[in-house]
C-alpha cells in the first residue's frame, strides 16, 4: 500500500509539471500575440489581404479593356526661327521643320478576348491639326507570334482587326512633323465604351513615389501621434503601427525613384540609337 501511495503522489507531481509547462507554453503565446510590434504587423497584413481580395476581384470580373499608353515622345529634329528661312529640312522630299518620335503601346487590359470581328471600326492613330504622320511602324509585340499590321492612310495610322487576347500587346513607333506630336487613339469596339489612356511609365513612376512620400508622412504623424506621453515610457503599439506605415511609404518612393531613373536611362539609350 504505501508503494501505491508514493506513485500516486509521483503521478501528481508530474501532472503537476505538465500543466505548469503548459500554463507557461500559453501565455508565452499570448507574451507574443500581445507584441505591439506583431500587432501592428498583423494590421498591414489585414490591409495587404483586403486590397488583395479587391484587385483579384477586379482581374476575374469579365470584361472588354484596351488601353492606350504613351511610352516615349522624343522630338529628333527643331529648326529654331531664327535659322528657319536659311536652312530647310526634307523628309522623303517633303519640307518638314519639325519631326517628332511617339511610341505607343496598345494592349488588351481586359479579361476576354477582342476578336477581328468585334471592330465596327479599325484602330487609328489621329494627329494634332497640322501635324503629319510620316510613318508607322510595329516595333514589339507580347507575345511574339502576335503579328499586327499598322500602315498610314490619309495621314492617320490605321491598325489592321486582330485578335487580342487578354494580356496581349504591341508597341507602335511613329514619326510626326511639323505641327507636335500629340497622338489620339479611336476605335469602335463591341463592348469597348473608349481606348482607356493610362499614364506612360515616367507619369507613373512619378505619381507612385508622391503616393509615397504621403504614406510616409501619414505613418509620421500617427506615430506622433500616438506616442507615449513620456519619453522613457514604451513605445505604444501606436507607434509601430506608424512606423510600419513609414517604412511602406519610403520603400514605394525608393522603388518608384529607382525604376523612374532606370527608365530614363534606356530611353536616353533609345534615343540615341534612333
């Protein structure tokens, strides 16, 4: 009897210790959950996750998009007034004091496909009043078996129907004189309201990095905000919040300055090959 009434007190005390260690498991976990470093993480995850719900909301949603962006507009030669009645410029014998380079990428930005069927009306490239388009000319394509057809006719280019599935792109080179190089896209597509211009990469880049700095300096004034009252108090889960905010809008300005920068680079490059 008395072995039975030591194991039974030995059988306690390791219970004992189990629940302990457990006790001591749990509220390391909730030590962790209440960080006000991993709170303030698991709000931008909450953010990220919403605005994730929505963009993958918005690419399923069917619908007809083609897009219009203006990727460079690089004048190649100016004849200033001063000399413009001693010096004459010709362009496949034609005067032309003025010429311009505009490149253009058309893509489909929708979620089904345009068939050669669905243009009332063909895609075409309208020049400003006095300006003439010289030549128009497919320099890229997305994918590469995507072959589009683009000719100037009456001084417009006019892009032959194609089949442009989801994603599919192609990029346009023209050459534009005397008179600017403002470049207007129409066409009449079913179930396509208007070409959608959106920003060329500079526009964007730029617009992305003041997006930045705003965030940055949001997550600045909750930080100030929300801090302790005292100095040598902890920082507040608050301020984590407000630095992680921080942190988000220094990294977009940094991306977009980069990426902005490296754009320019290669259409400096570009250019100059041309």
């Amino acid at each position: 009897m008395p072995r039975q009434a030591g194991s039974c007190s030995s059988c306690q005390t390791l219970g004992s210790t189990n629940n302990d260690s457990d006790m001591s498991t749990t509220q390391k976990i909730m030590e962790f959950a209440r960080d006000p470093m991993w709170q303030s993480i698991g709000v931008v995850l909450a953010l990220a996750a919403l605005a994730l719900s929505y963009w993958i909301y918005r690419r399923q949603k069917e619908r007809k998009r083609i897009t219009f962006e203006r990727i460079s507009n690089v004048p190649l030669l100016t004849i200033k007034e001063e000399v413009a009645g001693r010096v004459s410029v010709t362009f496949d014998g034609q005067l032309a004091r003025a010429i311009h380079m505009a490149t253009v990428r058309i893509r489909n930005a929708g979620t089904t496909p345009i068939l050669p069927a669905d243009y009332l009306e063909p895609l075409t490239f309208n020049t400003s009043a006095g300006a003439k388009l010289l030549t128009a000319d497919i320099v890229e394509s997305d994918p590469v078996n995507l072959k589009p057809m683009v000719s100037v006719q009456g001084g417009r280019g006019v892009v032959e129907p194609l089949l442009l599935n989801p994603g599919d792109c192609f990029v346009v080179k023209m050459l534009i004189q005397d008179g600017g190089s403002k470049i207007e896209p129409e066409a009449r597509v079913v179930g396509v309201r208007a070409i959608e211009k959106v920003l060329d990469p500079d526009s964007k880049y730029e617009l992305q990095g003041l997006v930045g700095i705003f965030i940055g300096a949001i997550g600045n004034l909750v930080a100030l905000g929300l801090r302790a009252p005292r100095m040598e108090a902890k920082t507040t889960p608050g301020e984590y919040v407000g630095y992680t905010i921080m942190a988000c809008g220094f990294f977009l300005w940094a991306y977009s300055t980069l990426v902005r920068y490296w754009h320019k680079r290669k259409l400096g490059r570009s250019a100059g090959a041309a």
